[in-house]
C-alpha cells in the first residue's frame, strides 16, 4: 500500500476503475510479461544507462520503459488486491 498522500489519492482514484476491470481480467494483468524482443531492448538500455552510454534519443526512450513497468507494477498491485478481496 503506498503512504504518501499523492500515492493514496491515486489509489483511490483508480481503485474503483480497477476493481471493474480486474474481476475479470487480474489473471491476464497479473501474467503480463513484455514480448522478448522489448524486453532485451530494455536491458540494453539499462546496460547502457549504468555505463552512462545513452544517447539523449535512447535516455527518452529509456526513461519511458521506466514509467511504463512503474505503471504497470502499479496495475499488477491492484489487480492482486482485488483478486484477494474476491476470493
């Protein structure tokens, strides 16, 4: 559960969304895996990242897997959530 106060507003704010969607799709949320090819071109970059060898074009699209798995971590969460309260 998050604690900051912008982390709960957004729960709140999403939850009730969430539970619509994930009665039932949590099965399919919860086993999202990027396709191969995506996820090596997100280690690359990482790679890449940790040398401090991105160029400007690859830091952006870097930064956008970064949000991208932070969202769909946030999804994944729910989608638990509201498996548990069901069951």
């Amino acid at each position: 559960m998050t604690t900051t106060a912008e982390g709960m507003a957004f729960d709140r704010g999403v939850r009730p969304v969430a539970e619509l969607v994930f009665r039932e799709k949590a099965s399919a949320v919860l086993g999202f895996r990027p396709a191969p090819e995506l996820q090596a071109r997100i280690e690359e970059l990482a790679g890449k990242s940790n040398e401090g060898q991105l160029t400007h074009a690859e830091r952006e699209e870097y930064e956008g897997y970064v949000r991208a798995n932070k969202f769909i971590a946030i999804l994944q969460r729910l989608a638990r959530e509201v498996s548990r309260q069901a069951a």
